[in-house]
C-alpha cells in the first residue's frame, strides 16, 4: 500500500534522476577526448551545420501562393541575414527577423 501512496513521488524521483544522469553522461564519457582533434571538429562546426537545417525545417511549411505569406517569410529571412551580417549575433539575429515576422504577419 505504501508504494501506490507515492507513486507519483517515486515517478518523479526516477524521472529526475534519469533527467540528471543523461547530462552528466557527456562530461563522464567524453572528458577524456578534450584534446581529440575530431571532438574540436565537431564543437567548432557543429553550431554552423545545424542552422541550416533548422532554417529548411522551419520553412519546409511555407506556402508561396498567398503573396502576402510568401512575402512576410522571405522579408524575415533576408532580415535575420543582413542583422548577422550586420552584428554578427545569432540570438539577436533571430530575434529581430521572428519580430519582423511576426510584425509581417499580423499587421
């Protein structure tokens, strides 16, 4: 009886513990390859690769028939283009291009 009276605490427990031990498992398995060229390969260009995926992900649903749709997303990706050339800030890129989206979109 006493296990079906915490349940949810022991479910919450072992949630957090699995939470916990999925991050600590990089820093135990991989502290040894610091120096490992492939590992700083990987560290360095990793950021690069993955923007344009998330960039083709996000405008995999973008619809080109409605003009003003076609517009909006293309002013916000020339935006957040020209704001990182510009500052060289990813966070800050992104942000002034959603805002110009949003802005787009609704107004």
């Amino acid at each position: 009886m006493a296990i079906q009276d915490h349940y949810l605490e022991l479910f919450i427990l072992a949630m957090a513990a699995a939470t916990f031990l999925t991050r600590l498992a990089p820093f135990v398995f991989f502290s040894k390859l610091k120096d490992n060229p492939a590992m700083n390969f990987v560290g360095r260009y990793l950021p690069l690769m993955v923007m344009p995926i998330l960039v083709v992900y996000s405008m995999k649903d973008a619809t080109i028939s409605p003009i003003k749709g076609a517009i909006s997303e293309a002013a916000a990706v020339l935006v957040v283009v020209a704001v990182h050339l510009w500052r060289a800030n990813v966070l800050f890129s992104i942000a002034i291009g959603t805002a110009v989206f949003v802005w787009l979109k609704h107004y």
